[in-house]
C-alpha cells in the first residue's frame, strides 16, 4: 500500500493510503490532522504540493483549484488517491485531528420518503454503530456513480447503526437523479464518515441558535435533537428559511415534532414576496428574522448554521456585525 509522507512547517508525519482511497479519508483516518471542509473538491482548503510521486485526481476539473494552483503542482487531498509512494508538502492543524475516525462501511437504503416538493428523508443502515458527532456528515457512495457526495446526518448517534439525512434533488445531478429515480430500497450503499467541523460543542448552559436554509435543515435537526436529548437546560433557538411556505412548512413541522417541548424560540421565513395567505412566518432573508428577535443577545450564543453560501454569508455578516465572536459560530455551506 502507498505511504503517503506529509512535510509541514512544524513536522513530518506519514500514513498509508489505499490505492481506492483519497489521502484526506487515509490521513484522517490515520489519526492526522489533515485541514479540510468539504470533502467534495469546491472549498480548496484541503490542497496540497506534491513533491515526489504520483497521484491520481478522481475529479481533475474540481473548482477548489485554480489554475495558478494547477501551474504549481497543487492538488486536492480530499480528490487525490495515491499511485505510488508520495511526498507531500501540507498544513497541519491539530483541530483537524478527528474525535471519530472515519470508517468505510457498507450499507442497506432503507427508505426514501418525501418531506418537501424536492426534499426526501432518507434513511441507510449499517452493520456498525452509527458513530459521529451531531452536525457532521458522510460520504454517500452510490454504485454507477463515480465520486461519493457528503451528505449530513439528521438524526442523533446511536447504537443500531440508523443514518438519517435530508437529501434535496438538484435538477441535473448525477447522485440525486439517481437517488430519487432509479435507487430502489433496499439497494447496497457506501458510507464513509464522520467528517466536518461544524459540529455541536458542548458547553454547558449555553444558549443554542441553529438556523437552517432548505437541506440545511438535516445537521440543524441532529444538533437540536442533540441540545433537546442531553441537555434540558440550554436554551434552543431554531430558525428555518426557505423560498416559500412549500419549502419551509414542512421542515418546520418536522422541528416542532422532533424537539417541540424544548424550544425556546422557532422562527421561520420565506424570501418569496407573495406567499400563500395561510403563512405565518416571516417574510425574508432568514437572517433579518434573527436579527429582530435576538440582535444583542446574539453574543451569548453558540451559533451553528447550514445551507446555501448565499445565506451563510449573510448570517456571518450579521452575527460579525453584533459582535459575535468567529469561534462560537460553526457552518457548512453547501
Ligand atoms: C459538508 C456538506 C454537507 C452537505 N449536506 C447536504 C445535505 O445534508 N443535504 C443535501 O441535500 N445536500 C448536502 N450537501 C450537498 C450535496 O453533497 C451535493 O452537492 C448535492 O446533493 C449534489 O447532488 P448531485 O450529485 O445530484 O449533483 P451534481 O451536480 O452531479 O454534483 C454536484 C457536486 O458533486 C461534486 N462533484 C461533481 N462531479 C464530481 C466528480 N466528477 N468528482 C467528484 N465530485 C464531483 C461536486 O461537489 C459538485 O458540486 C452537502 C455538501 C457539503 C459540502
Ligand atoms: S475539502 Fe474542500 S476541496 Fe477538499
């Protein structure tokens, strides 16, 4: 098997990687803090230089390399599986050092049931324990598909091996037209996970605030079943934004079932202008229905935040502009 050796400013560690295997999942997996956020070749935090030895990009076109990258030899850990021995120049974090290593697994599709016009539960079991921290995602392999899709965990830890997402059909995808038209449950399935950094901290007696943009809502919905299950004392805020009331309502209904007795607050929005009449919710950018109703308060809040960038990036603005410091907030933009 390939031996991947890592040169960073402060050490020099190494680990071997499997030729089907990308070196973020080996490095992981090895216990190495290799830094990342995607796993799907867009956010470019993973890249690294190659020195000696060759590698093979399963997605050579990915847009978390620019072409500057490409004329200087960089490359995507989380897209690049070793041919040979390598040696490497990367940035090391301790941060990344993962708290569950990541596990390949094979798994069963359970169920695909819709939840929105173009979202569905979808539910996968494993042999194994279903091992990772609330906010955190998988890698979905499914077979005819050639690169697995991270998808994140809606439900809460648990021994019998349940994953749970909420997965949206983008028109056009390769997984999701798959998933939604030609998947039969019962069909095998590839798990690889956990990853991600957005994960639920726990800091006793903190308030909480999640807030959730269309499928963002699966790792917004595992870290309030998390808050709600383990902690009756930290105050749950819960915030759900959408295009319109056909996209928000039921996500909101599925909050309410799931931790209704322990929320504080649950907020949601629409940015259609024209809803439909029997909306009660607001109307607008997700992130001003937070500002209303938290604006000074927002400092004492753990912060986690999930959906389209367009929407991360007006919360960070906004939670920046009332002082809320950067560490308290945890996001997967997607
Ligand atoms: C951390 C994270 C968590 C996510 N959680 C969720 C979630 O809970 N629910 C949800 O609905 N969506 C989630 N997504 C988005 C999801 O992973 C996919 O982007 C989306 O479902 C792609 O659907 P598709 O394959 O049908 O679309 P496609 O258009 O076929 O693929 C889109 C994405 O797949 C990847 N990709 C495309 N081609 C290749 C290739 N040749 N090799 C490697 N990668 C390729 C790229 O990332 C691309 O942007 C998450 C994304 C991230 C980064
Ligand atoms: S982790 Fe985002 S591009 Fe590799």
């Amino acid at each position: 098997m390939p031996r991947i050796c890592v040169v960073s400013e402060q050490e020099t560690v190494s680990f071997t990687c499997g030729l089907d295997e990308t070196l973020l999942s080996a490095g992981l997996r090895a216990g190495i803090g290799l830094p990342y956020q995607c796993c799907s070749g867009t956010c470019g935090s993973c890249r690294f230089e190659v020195t000696a030895g060759e590698i093979w990009s399963q997605w050579p076109d990915a847009p978390g390399l620019s072409s500057r990258d490409r004329r200087l030899n960089r490359q995507l850990a989380c897209q690049s599986r070793p041919l040979a021995d390598c040696v490497i120049r990367m940035r090391l974090d301790q941060r990344y050092v993962p708290a569950i290593k990541p596990l390949r697994m094979t798994g069963v599709l359970r169920a695909i049931e819709p939840v929105t016009r173009d979202i569905a539960r979808v539910t996968i079991s494993t042999n194994r324990a279903a091992e990772f921290l609330p906010g955190q995602f998988a890698l979905v392999h499914l077979a005819g598909v050639p690169a697995p899709r991270p998808y994140s965990m809606s439900n809460t830890p648990n021994g019998e091996g349940i994953w749970e997402f909420y997965i949206k059909r983008i028109p056009g995808g390769e997984l999701t037209g798959m998933l939604f038209d030609g998947a039969a449950v019962g069909a095998a399935v590839e798990l690889d996970g956990p990853y991600g950094m957005a994960y639920l901290r726990q800091v006793p007696d903190r308030p909480v605030l999640c807030v959730a943009g269309g499928s963002g809502i699966a790792p917004m919905l595992s870290i309030a079943r998390a808050v709600a299950r383990d902690s009756g004392t930290r105050p749950l805020h819960v915030y759900v934004g959408g295009r319109a009331p056909a996209d928000v309502s039921p996500l909101v209904a599925v909050v309410q079932a799931v931790c209704g007795a322990h929320l504080r607050h649950l907020g949601a929005a629409v940015s259609n202008t024209e809803p439909a009449a029997e909306w009660t919710g607001e109307i607008g950018p997700i992130h001003e229905a937070v500002e209303r109703d938290l604006a000074a308060q927002l400092k004492d809040f753990d912060v986690y935040l999930a959906g389209p960038p367009a929407m991360i990036d007006a919360c960070l603005g906004m939670l920046s502009r009332h002082g809320v410091a950067a560490d308290l907030v945890h996001y997967d933009a997607y």
